[in-house]
C-alpha cells in the first residue's frame, strides 16, 4: 500500500509484449529467454520496473488475455523455470517485476470453465455467470439481453448442456468469472495472485477491473444503433459497481497478510470519472496505488465510435484529459504512459507519424512523458521512436482478433460497399491494436534482428532506419535522448516525479506549456512543446521571472530560433527551462 517511500513512486517502468520482444530460439514467437537476454538493454535505458503482459498457457484467442492455467506458462514461451530466471536476472540488475492479471475472465479451456458447463449441480456450476434464455414471439431462443460484446456479436453464448447462456463481454472463448461467488475469489487469489506472489513477482496491472461486476438483472441497452441486432453495453450496467470496491478491499488485505503493504497493484480504468478514480486510489480505501486512465487516446472522440470516424485529438482536449490524470497525485498517485499493448505508436496518434518530423516529435513526446507527475511506462520499441503499421498492410496482415472481428462485422453490414470496407481497414491502420504488437527493430538485419525467420505477424519496413543498434551510435537519436530524459527525470524527481503540475495557455492549439513545482514553491521547472509541423513561440507564464530561466534540454539540435525579441520553437520541439517564481532574487543562494 502506498506512503511516501513507496518503491513503485519513483520507478521507470516499461512494458513488454512477449510475443513481439525477442525471439530466442527462432521460431517466430518472441519468449521469455529473449526478455532475459535484453535486460541489459533495459538497465541502460534506466528502467527498473518491467510490466510483463500475459504470458500464462492459453489458446492465445486474445494474445494471452484467455487464459487457461494461471500456474503455467504458454509453452511458445517457455517454462517456470524460465520465469523464476527473469524474476531473479531483473533483480540482480536492480529491476522490479509485475504481471498482468487476467481475472474478469479466463479462457473457455480453462479447467474451471470445462466443469462449469457441464450442469447446473456442479461444484463450479457458479463461478462463471450463466443466464436462461428468453423466448422471442415466435418461441425462438434468444440471448438474455442485447448487449453486443466489445469486440462485436452477443455478449452471450448458449451452451446445450444447461440449456443456458454464459456472459463474455470479449471474445466468445473469454467466459466472464462471476465475482460475487467467494470461493470464485478465494481460487482467483490462490492460483492467479499469491501463487506469482511467491516466486517473486512485485505487484500486478488488475486488466479489465472496472468491469468486475455486472448489473445481476441484465437489463436491455438503450437502442442507439437501431439498424444492429446488439447493442453497445452501457457503462452503468457493466462498470465502477459498488461490489467491486468491497473486492478490492478483501485482496488487498488478503495480499497484505501474506506478503506485506509493499505489493504494487495497477488498475485498468477506462472510460471512468474522477470522484470514482478517487475512491480507488485513495491511500486510505486500501484498494487501488493507482490506475491507467484512457482519456488521453480517446478526448474528443466517442468510446463507441466506428474507428475510421475517431480523430486525432485536438491539443486542448488533450491538454484536459492530462490535467484530470495530474490531479490524482492531489488524492493518491498517478500512472502517465501515452503508448501501450492496445493503442497506437504516439507518434502516430499524437505526432506527424514516419516522416520528416517523426525523430523530432519521438524526441518531444518523450521529454512529455519524463516531466508528467506519478510512475511512467514506456512501452517496447517507444524508446526508439517505432511507428503504426502502414498503407500496405493488408487484411491479411492483420493479426488482432478485434481488428479482423471488426473488418468481418464491416463486410457483414456493407458486403458491396467497397469504400467502407476500406475505410474500415484504414481505420485499422491508424488506431488498431496491431500497431503496437509489430516485433521490435532490434538491428537492420532481415526481420529487424527480432528473429532469424519470419515473425509471426509483419515487421515494420521502415526498421532499416529505425532501430536500436542505429541508435545507439545517434547522438542526435530517439534512444540516446530516452536515456538523458529519464536521468533528468531522476535528477529532479522532486519537481518531475512528485511535483504539481500546472497548466498554461491552454487554449493554444500549437504548444503545451506546463510548470512543475517541487517541494520549493520559488524553484519551478518550465516545459514547454511544439505539437506542430511549424515554428512557434514560447509561452512564458506571467508569474515566471522570465530573466531567471535557464534551458536544462532541449530535443532539437539545430540551431536555437530565439531572438532579442523572444524565444521560438522549431517544429515538434521541446524545451525543458530551470526557472523561478516572480518577486524571487535570481541571485539567492
């Protein structure tokens, strides 16, 4: 649980997506012997703290969140063994580990699972939620409700054997565990929790927390679509329910009496308010140390909107949606990261994307992640600038179960409408979950030096000249400008780490300009960013002593644009300015 000397609070953490890492033994697949041969590589960028996304047995319906034995490891991985072996290489070098934690759901292969459809009488009959079905006026069985799943089709699958229908709000091989049932929660606890616990693992990232519990009366959704059987869910019925608090509460206490307050937890929160957040970050609910908000990657657009409609946000917004996350350092702590396993490449989704800027705004939206408040996550292949997929990928590059559900429902709904199918793929290309899951450009040898053969989903082609060996040797290069932003990032941990967070000119659509206050109101840092492809000004707050600043970093080695009558940004620029408060003496010591 949280104090002031939390390790987690000042941790650089970074995200690795196994099955896109390092392949070790050439077969395609990434695993956990190359995560181990990469470590050092870890260490020098200054991270020492590894969020490993899911690596248990699974079918890999969902690339892991399917799980089917928590105590196993999927075997294209590796071994336990392998895994006792990360755990203790990460801490001879200094680094803490935390795993995913898959248990709003589990595979339909799980053990659990298989008992539980077999009857209504069984031991496990429970432990997963299972509904009767309705009839409709021609005496037709139907599904409970309307409710279309997140990645399309009912939420509900019949199963003969009960003559019931369980609930997935995922995938149709994902069956929701009923969270209501304790013995549900005492075996997610012993298999999923403390068995990882105990060989060493130091917290967890809780997936899908918000979405524990489900209103039991399973009522209808609104009907917003009217032209679609299923309905999108609604967040009332599915989200933030009173139960899952009292939840987190028994965990916590359960994990504190095995293991001690120093245990990490993580919340998935999309989609969720402040006063909620609140509730579950707060120090002294015993729940949450923190939560990974969304907002950032979706301001501006609707959470139900068609992908080839969302939007690239516009700055202010943006600006809005890292405010409200700054805000929960006032009432716990906070997690920043502007890339991960389910998004685009920031510099895709924030930035120009592969082109002339793209070393320019990889370099910016870096110093933007190093000088927000609370614990950072860089995700794999961000420290070098990696960039989206591009317009030729295929369909059949595409390896996302959402995504190819997505283009299958699209050619359901528009089976001629060719301009639709491949704004659909477009939509894809730019927001899908792929962009992110690409292998990463370790090398310019075939296959990005990831593997010796063909990977099991596409390389990037601009690895050539985006990868790690290039840019170690790149004084002016996305990596080697990771590595000075985060030991600045420590050398100021007071004001970058901890420290308030206060925004300026808000309303300006070209640049993000923030201060950052540590324990000494007087002595300030001044961030200032070029979110554009043109020159622009430097905004100097009014209450800064404008004569006191003195610039830290910069991310553009070209010559400065300053002149006698101000300060000027190039395109994609940022700036980080030592500085003081007005009505300071710039000469006290």
């Amino acid at each position: 649980m949280t104090s002031d000397s939390s390790w987690w609070k000042d941790a650089i953490g970074y995200q690795i997506w196994p099955a896109s890492f390092y392949d070790s033994n050439n077969d395609g697949m990434g695993d956990l012997p190359g995560v181990i041969s990469k470590l050092d590589h870890l260490k020098d960028l200054g991270v020492d703290l590894i969020w490993l996304s899911p690596v248990y047995d699974s079918p890999q319906a969902d690339m892991g969140y399917d799980v089917r034995d928590y105590e196993s490891i999927w075997d294209k991985f590796g071994t336990l063994k392998h895994m006792d072996t990360l755990i203790v290489e990460a801490k001879s070098r200094g680094m803490k580990l935390i795993m995913d934690l898959v248990v709003n759901h589990t595979s339909d292969e799980h053990a659990w699972f298989q008992e539980s459809k077999k009857s209504r009488t069984n031991p496990k009959s429970d432990w997963y939620i299972w509904r009767d079905p309705k009839t409709d006026a021609q005496g037709q069985r139907r599904p409970p409700n309307n409710w279309r799943a997140a990645f399309g089709g009912s939420v509900w699958t019949y199963v003969a054997e009960r003559d019931q229908y369980y609930l997935h709000l995922c995938l149709e091989k994902q069956p929701d565990l009923n969270w209501t049932n304790p013995e549900t929660r005492a075996a997610i606890y012993s298999t999923a929790v403390d068995f990882w616990l105990r060989r060493g693992v130091d917290g967890f990232r809780m997936d899908s927390v918000v979405a524990f519990w489900k209103d039991p009366r399973f009522p209808d959704s609104e009907v917003t679509k009217p032209d679609q059987e299923f309905q999108p869910m609604e967040g009332k019925y599915i989200m933030n329910g009173a139960p899952v608090h009292d939840w987190l509460k028994e965990l916590r206490a359960r994990i504190e009496g095995d293991h001690g307050p120093d245990v990490v937890l993580i919340g998935e929160l999309p989609a969720t308010g402040t006063d909620e957040i609140v509730r579950y970050i707060d120090p002294s609910a015993k729940e949450l140390d923190m939560i990974l908000d969304f907002d950032h990657f979706m301001a501006g657009n609707d959470w139900h909107a068609d992908l080839s409609e969302r939007t690239r946000p516009a700055l202010p917004l943006l600006k809005d949606a890292i405010i409200k996350q700054q805000d929960f350092m006032q009432s716990g702590w906070t997690s920043a990261f502007t890339e991960n396993h389910d998004n685009p490449r920031s510099v895709d989704r924030f930035g120009p994307g592969d082109g002339e800027y793209r070393n320019a705004a990889s370099k910016m939206l870096a110093m933007f992640l190093c000088t927000l408040s609370g614990t950072i996550f860089l995700y794999q292949g961000q420290e070098i600038g990696m960039t989206n997929i591009d317009a030729s990928w295929t369909r059949a590059d595409i390896r996302d179960a959402a995504g190819l559900d997505y283009l299958n429902e699209t050619e359901r709904k528009f089976p001629h409408d060719v301009a639709k199918q491949e704004a659909a793929l477009q939509g894809l290309r730019r927001l899908g979950r792929d962009n992110g899951r690409t292998p990463v450009q370790w090398s310019a040898a075939p296959y990005a030096g990831f593997s010796g053969v063909q990977p099991w989903i596409r390389v990037i082609d601009n690895y050539k000249a985006i990868n790690v060996t290039y840019q170690e040797n790149d004084p002016d290069g996305v990596l080697l400008f990771w590595r000075r932003m985060i030991k600045m990032r420590r050398d100021y941990r007071n004001q970058l780490i901890r420290g308030r967070f206060q925004v300026y000119d808000k309303e300006n659509l070209k640049t993000f300009t923030y201060v950052k206050t540590g324990v000494d109101p007087a002595e300030i840092l001044l961030v200032v960013l070029n979110f554009g492809d043109e020159n622009a000004d430097v905004f100097v707050p009014g209450d800064v002593n404008e004569s006191s600043m003195r610039l830290l970093i910069s991310t553009s080695s070209e010559h400065p644009l300053d002149t006698e009558h101000g300060r000027r940004l190039h395109p994609w620029e940022g700036r980080l300015y030592s500085c003081q408060r007005k009505g300071t003496d710039v000469n006290s010591s």
